[in-house]
C-alpha cells in the first residue's frame, strides 16, 4: 500500500522568526505609550518594536519569498487583535484592592487605548507591513540580490510614511491638529529607519541563513 509522503519541515529561521514577529507586533503598541526624545526628534517608542516588524518581514521575503511573507504579515493580525480583546477585557474587570495604587492608575493609562485607536493600528499596520513587504519584493526582481540595506531600507522609508499618515489621521482627525504631529513622526521614523535598518536586516537575514544551515 502506496503510503503519503510526510510534509516539508518548515525552515528553522521561518519558525524563530514567526515567533519573534507575533511577539513584536504585540509589544510595538505597548510601546507606543512612552514618547522617547532622541537629540531633537520625539517619537512614540513603538517605532523601534515596528522597525523589528518591518525588518522581520523583509528578511522572511528575501528568505522564502514574497507570498510567504505576505502570509507572515496576515498571520500578525491573530497576535494583534487577540491582544487587543485581552487588554480590554482585563480592564473591564474588577481592580484587586490591594494593587500597587501608582501601578492602579498606570495600567488603564498606559493600555487603555480607544477603540478609535484600534481600529487605525489594525488599518496601519495591515497596509504598512503589505506596502513593505510589496517593494521589498519588487526591488528584488529589479535588482536580483544585491543591495539588500538599499531595498530594505527604501521599503520600511516607505511604509513608516504610510503608516504615520494612516495611524495619525484615523486616530486624531477632527479632535487636534496632526500636521505638526504627523510630520514630526514621520520624521523621525524616517531618520530611525534610515539609521537602524541596513544594519538589522544584513544580521537576521545572515542569522537566518545560518539557522537554516543547520537544517
């Protein structure tokens, strides 16, 4: 009797990675609570969770391909929006008395984003991680494997853009002015992308060849 052939592992660095992503896309809102000042640009300390993911998924394209990648980002959405109905059932539950009262106060503060804001880091993140993974890919079939800081560092430029311009207008329009705020993000996303991400992207993707190596 003809048995069926077991399925293909899946690829170590493909594995680590998946879990590293889900773990970032989970923190980088947490994150984004603190507004950090680096010399004379402020930004919401998120960016460095949302670097990783940009980063992340670039790495899995150039690794195993666009569609895989594509999946990676699609798969994020379980981690983000299990994480969100977790947050706002805990705050809807009643607070232990004896709580540290500073932590008491903190939590609500610090988690307890509106659901205005969900709803735009579900948009921004979705569309940002999609538009990054996009040119990544597309820069690679022009320019086969080289320059790959050039590549990944145009597309986390690009989807950092997209990203403030989506998060800031679904988040604030109507309530503040976000020009002064949307381009000082943008900014200084762009400058931390510029600065970060040629240096991330040569180390997973050469820590995931090395990982696969080892089958």
């Amino acid at each position: 009797m003809q048995t069926e052939a077991p399925p293909p592992g899946i690829p170590r660095s493909l594995f680590v990675y998946s879990i590293f992503y889900g773990g970032m896309v989970c923190i980088a809102g947490v994150l984004g609570a603190k507004q950090v000042a680096l010399g004379p640009l402020a930004v919401e300390a998120g960016i460095f969770g949302f670097i990783l993911l940009v980063v992340l998924a670039s790495t899995i394209a150039e690794l195993h391909g666009r569609v895989t990648a594509d999946r990676l980002v699609r798969f994020g959405f379980v981690p983000l929006i299990v994480s969100m109905i977790l947050i706002r059932i805990v705050l809807a539950l009643p607070t232990d008395p004896g709580m540290f009262e500073p932590a008491k106060a903190a939590f609500p503060i610090i988690l307890g984003q509106g659901a205005r804001m969900m709803l735009a880091g579900l948009f921004a993140y979705g569309t940002s991680q999609t538009l990054n993974v996009l040119i990544f890919s597309k820069l690679a079939g022009s320019e086969g494997s080289r320059l790959l800081w050039l590549r990944a560092m145009v597309a986390s430029v690009a989807s950092q853009i997209v990203d403030t311009l989506l998060f800031i207008s679904i988040s604030f329009y109507g309530e503040r002015p976000i020009l002064d705020l949307m381009l000082g993000q943008m900014l200084a996303k762009i400058v931390l992308s510029i600065v970060l991400v040629p240096a991330l992207i040569y180390f997973f993707v050469g820590l995931g060849r090395r990982l696969d190596a080892r089958g």
